[in-house]
C-alpha cells in the first residue's frame, strides 16, 4: 500500500501543479488530474512497470459541475500496486484525449464510455458505439437518462394495461 | 419437433442442461437442435431480449417454415423480469407471438421440459385451419 | 423499421475492412449473432481471403441488458442480483466481488465462517465455469461426448448449489456481511462426496482431449500470443496464464482469506490454444485442493456479521426485541447508507480480473457501479489472435478464450 504513495508522489513531482489533488480512501490511492495532464500520467506510470490497465470508467456526478468523473485504475503485475487517476470533465462537450497509444486495450473502453456517457476522446483510432445499436439516441449511463421501466401488470390493473400493451402479430 | 440452436443467456445454459445427461429431453423426441432457422419449427426463446436484439431474433422467427412455434423461456423474455429498464424489451411477446411462457429465473429443466410437453399438448388440439 | 437498425452502413463498414474488399479481391462474412459457435449472441465481421481472415470485427451488445444502469436505481443489498446475471457462470464470484466493494465502502467485517464458505463455493463455481467451458469448447471441435460427461458432473454442483441457496444458477447466496444463511444440513457430505469423485472424472476428460491427435491438430499453435503482448491487451486469468505468466490475484492480492491456502497457480508456455486448455485443467485440480482445505478448515461461529446498521437480525430476534424490528424495518425499506467515496476491488474470475467501481454518495443507493468484466477485456484480443487463421480455428479461438456475452454486454 506505501508503494502506491510512493508512486503518487513521484507523479506530483512529475507533473507538478497539474496534479490537483492526492488522497487515500479504504488503503486505495488516488490522483486527480487535470485532463490535459492525463496522457503524461499514464506514460510516467506505464515506464514504471504499471503493465496493465485493468479499469477505464467514468462516473457522472449530475447536477454537480464538473459534472463527469473519468476513472483510470492502473495496475503493476509486478510491485502488485494498484493506482487511481481520475479527471474532471465539464458537463457540456466533454472531451479527454485517447490513451489507445500507451495501453492499446484502452480503445474499447473508451468506445463505451462514450457509448454510455457521450465522453469524446480526441486521438482515438475507432471511436464508434460499441454496446448500443449504432443509431441509438443519448447516452444511457448519464444520470438525467431515464431509466425506462416499463409499468408493472398487477392483477387490479392486469386489464386496463394489456389493453395498450403491444403485442406482436404474426 | 426441432427447435432451434440459439441461446441468449442465463436460460442457455439451462437449455444446454435440459438436453445433458441428468435431464435428457431426448426422451421425447426433442434431441435434434438444428442451427439454421429454415430448419427448425420451435424457437425457445432463452434468455434476455436487449433491443439490439430483437429485430434479429424477429428475423430468425421470419425465417422460420411454417407451421412454427415460439417459446419463451425464463422471465426476462416472458415479461422483462428483475431487468425493467431502458435496454431489455419487455417480454418477447412484442417482437413476436408467444405459445408458452416458462416462469423462472432460470427456469429448471424440468420447467423447460415441461413447457415443450404442454406445447405438444397445444400442437395435439389445434386444429387444420 | 426494425431490421434496419441491426445493419452497418456503408460508410461505417469501410472504415472496418481494408480496401481490397472494396475492391472485391476479399469477401466479407458475417458470423451470428446466432451462431452455434460464437458461445451466445456475438457477432464477427469477417473478412476473408480464401479461407483465411484477414480481418475480424466483434460488433458486441447484443446482451447489453442496462444492469449498471439498473444497479443504481437499487439499494446495495437488492442490487445483488442484478450481479448473479451478469456473468451467469460464474454468479458466486460476482456476488463475492460486489459485496466485498461494498463491505469495503461500508468498512463491515465479515466473520471467519462466511469468508471459508464464500472461498470454497467460489472456488466450486469456477470449477462448474470451467466445466461448461470444457463441454461446449469440445463441443466446437466437434467432440460430443465431453460435453455429455462434464454436464453430468456440473449437475451434482448445482445440487449443491441449490441446497445452500434454494437456486441452481442465480443464487445470490452471500450478502454484504456475509452469507444470506448458514450452510444447511448435509452440505459437509455432499461436497466431500464430490471431492472424492471428481480427480477420477477430470482423468476421465484428459483421457478424450490431452493426447488426442485430433484435438491438438485443431489447437496447438492456434491464437498464439505472448505475454507482452497479452498485457497490452488486457488479457488476465488463464488466457494470460497460458502465456507463462503467473498472474492470479488469489496470490498476488489476497482476499477473503486466500492467502490461508496452499495452491498453485499454474501457467503454460506457449500461449496458443492447447495451453489454455491445459491450464484450464490443472486450475480444477486446484481449486477442488482449495475446496478441501477449505471444507477441513471449515469454522463454526456466526455466518454473518452482527452490525445491525447493515445486516438484518435473525428472525428469532424479532419477536422480543424492539431495535431488532427498527432495524429490521430500516433495512428492508430504506437500506443502509453508505459513505461518500469511491472504491476499487478487483478478484480473481474464471475468467479473469474483475473488478467493481463502487461510488456511494451518502445516499442508501449506488451512485455509479462499473464492473470491469474479464470477458469484455478479453474479446478484445480476439482480432488480434485470430487474423491469419483458418474460419474453423476461428471457432476453437473464440471458445478457448472463453468469453460470456452477459459478461462482455451487461
């Protein structure tokens, strides 16, 4: 668990001011950087042996500003520490740059972020939705994106919705 | 009646274990799973239906020979099931007709089993048009 | 209006293929979504020289079935079950990721009892993943029997499963802070029972598949890769195994008491099919040692923890004790809160690492989940592994590196 400060403040040295902020959580470390910082965090992580890029999510924090949370989890192998980075990003045209280039596995993870959360990633080579049909519209993860259920069939209002349920013709 | 090799989910691998040793659902004449639809007559419908989905299963369905049978096996496509939301049609029953639906979360072998001895029953009343 | 929701358009499908099959020199060949082969509801874009690939496409979420999405509209303890469906051969090891993030937002210890059984049935649950991978991956090669003999003995797992949780697959059987009962009657013999039966059985399946000229005709040197390049990919578990590098997370980050039991992580050397296969294998053996270990060590006390604020009391409690049905009541209708914050946990599946993102907001529900599924990193690697191959190697490449759609889509 110390490695990963150790990391942490070798990434603040680094990088200096565009580290924002550094602290722990339940024993996991985390920095938060500014989005330009992003690329330079990775490549400084990747040459010390943070082989695998084990998560690449986002978070969205509606109607907080910044409203998107992206969330690198970075992982040694080797050391066996684990690292987290996380950038904030404004709530309209949110972009980030692609880091496809220093983990290649980053690319499908980044098609769904902006598959779920509409996330540009300038740089990336196939940046296409990857879950939802090519065509869908919006952004299903995004906080203000209903969830879309369906009204439950009980059997006081059995009838009254079977009525305008649509079923399928043959 | 041969139905057609195609799972969604969870209930195919219920599937797979209704046609396995312990449940054998040869003995009745239900062994012969046929990979293309023009081949088949029953369509278990095993597992969730996403939208990105459906127009394809309803495709399948299309390019069933008639007379063709549709079953609906666990709850995510008899009614949508623990998953009401943006993503999963709520029950197959939209993208096509249903004959039987099978309850469960999976639904056991015995209750796939079951299913296709009551739509053999169904098959045996209905009548030639 | 439908159908025309499933095709790529042109535009889209040329940035996909190289121009020779523009120019018609190649041909493109869509495999599934309903395929026999391709394990569920994936679909490949082929582009092929002859019978050669020279391309391949995965065109995934056929299966996206929203359970994120769904898992932030539940309190922590009913977004459980949303967990089993995601990876639905392996719904313990979910149901152990998911709750170890939350006992770790929450800072709830589990007691002894819960963490043995959660480590032996975990350990059960991916010798019956690894079970339907043996079956149907011999099954893609044609070799039927297999599949007949493993499901026979995948059944005497689920009867075990069903008599600790009432279900075969969906079991949903450990909770935040432990197990949802203790283990019923009977449970000690059924696994010893087992214990006992399967070394012979796992002969039994070697016997049809390691020396079989057939089958290391149609798997060795078949998708090979290396180690390097595997890590680049995301590649984990016995996929990346099988490249030589002993990466389990059993051993390198120990949880909920791994680090108690004598096991061993086996590797291959050469990354291609076969290998897989072979580790694949030699992980039952080991996990049914860890089951044994695990069923001698097996502690009495309580199965669950007794913080109140978060796991229900017992039902005997209820008739005599007024803060008992207070938190009873809380938890059934409000659920119990979690901090501000976010958390990270990764575990070891069958199939690789998984790991949950857990962010509460001091509110009784999820504000984000995010699982970072092995399935998904791994059919990432599928274009790389497969251009150059055969359209049959296609299908012992797809199986062998075992992805579940619910896992890939969720």
């Amino acid at each position: 668990m110390s490695g990963a400060k150790a990391f942490l403040a070798e990434l603040r040295q680094e990088l200096e001011d565009r580290v924002l902020d550094s602290f722990e959580f339940r024993d996991q470390f985390t920095a938060v950087l500014q989005p330009d910082a992003i690329a330079d965090a990775c490549e400084f992580l990747r040459q010390r042996d943070f082989d695998l890029l084990i998560a690449l999510t986002a978070a969205d924090h509606w109607p907080e500003e910044p409203r998107f949370e992206m969330v690198y989890q970075l992982y040694s192998t080797h050391l066996d520490v684990l690292i987290g980075l996380s950038v904030f990003l404004d709530g309209d045209e949110p972009k980030i740059p692609s880091i496809e280039t220093i983990y290649p596995n980053a690319n499908w993870h980044e098609r769904e972020v902006f598959d779920m959360f509409g996330i540009d990633f300038p740089g990336s080579s196939d940046l296409r939705r990857i879950i939802m049909p090519h065509d869908w519209e919006g952004h299903p993860l995004r906080r203000d994106y209903p969830l879309g259920y369906e009204e439950v069939q009980f059997s006081f209002n059995y009838d009254e919705i079977d009525k305008r349920k649509k079923y399928a013709k043959d | 009646m041969w139905p057609l090799l195609t799972g969604l989910a969870c209930c195919a691998i219920e599937m797979m274990a209704a046609q396995a040793p312990d449940y054998d659902m040869s003995r009745f004449g239900m062994e012969l799973m046929r990979a293309s639809p023009r081949q088949s007559d029953l369509l278990i419908v095993a597992g969730r239906v996403s939208r990105k989905m459906a127009p394809v299963l309803r495709r399948l369905y299309d390019q069933m020979p008639e007379p063709k049978w549709v079953i609906a096996m666990g709850d995510c496509c008899s009614c949508g099931g623990v998953f009401n939301n943006y993503a999963i049609v709520p029950g197959v029953d939209e993208v096509m007709p249903v004959d039987i639906y099978i309850a469960g979360c999976p639904p056991r072998p015995e209750g796939l089993i079951h299913g296709i001895l009551t739509l053999h029953d169904k098959v045996m009343a209905e009548k030639l048009a | 209006m439908l159908e025309a929701q499933m095709e790529l358009t042109v535009d889209e499908l040329k940035g996909l293929v190289s121009q020779r099959a523009i120019d018609g020199e190649t041909m493109i060949l869509n495999m599934g979504p309903q395929h026999p082969s391709t394990h569920g509801v994936l679909r490949l874009i082929l582009e092929l020289d002859g019978e050669t690939i020279v391309n391949c496409v995965p065109d995934i979420g056929f299966l996206h079935t929203g359970i994120e999405k769904n898992m932030e509209a539940k309190t922590y303890e009913k977004a459980l079950v949303m967990t089993d469906r995601m990876d639905y051969l392996n719904p313990l090891g979910n149901n152990l990721c998911y709750c170890l993030a939350v006992e770790t937002l929450v800072e709830l210890d589990v007691p002894p009892r819960a963490q043995v059984v959660r480590v032996l049935l975990t350990e059960l649950t991916r010798i019956a993943s690894h079970l339907v991978w043996l079956g149907t991956h011999a099954l893609d090669l044609a070799a039927m029997s297999v599949f007949l003999y493993t499901w026979r003995e995948r059944e005497i797992l689920m009867d075990i499963f069903e008599m600790c949780s009432g279900q075969r697959m969906m079991t949903s059987y450990f909770r935040p802070g432990g197990l949802w009962r203790d283990l019923p009657n009977g449970f000690e013999e059924a696994v010893q029972q087992f214990i006992d039966l399967f070394p012979d059985r796992i002969e039994e399946y070697e016997n049809l598949l390691t020396e079989n000229p057939l089958y290391i005709d149609r798997t060795r040197g078949i998708g090979v890769i290396s180690t390097t390049e595997a890590l680049e990919i995301g590649l984990t578990g016995p996929n990346l195994r099988a490249t030589g590098m002993p990466f389990d997370l059993r051993k390198t980050r120990p949880y909920s008491g791994y680090e108690q039991f004598d096991f061993e992580v086996p590797t291959a050397s050469n990354g291609d099919t076969y290998d897989r296969y072979v580790v694949r294998m030699e992980e039952m053996r080991q996990s049914l040692r860890i089951v044994q270990q695990a069923l001698v060590r097996l502690p009495e006390g309580p199965f669950r923890s007794d913080n109140r604020k978060f796991v229900p009391p017992p039902r005997s409690e209820l008739g005599h004790s007024m803060e008992a049905v207070i938190h009873h009541f809380k938890l059934w209708t409000e659920g119990f809160s979690a901090p501000k914050g976010a958390v990270y946990v990764p575990v070891e599946s069958p199939r690789g690492v998984l790991g949950c993102y857990l962010v509460g907001d001091g509110g009784p529900m999820p504000m984000r989940v995010h699982f970072r599924t092995p399935s998904f990193a791994n059919l990432q690697a599928l274009p790389m592994l497969a251009k150059g191959h055969l359209v049959a190697d296609l299908v012992a490449i797809i199986s062998s590196l075992d992805p579940i759609l619910g896992d890939v889509d969720r």
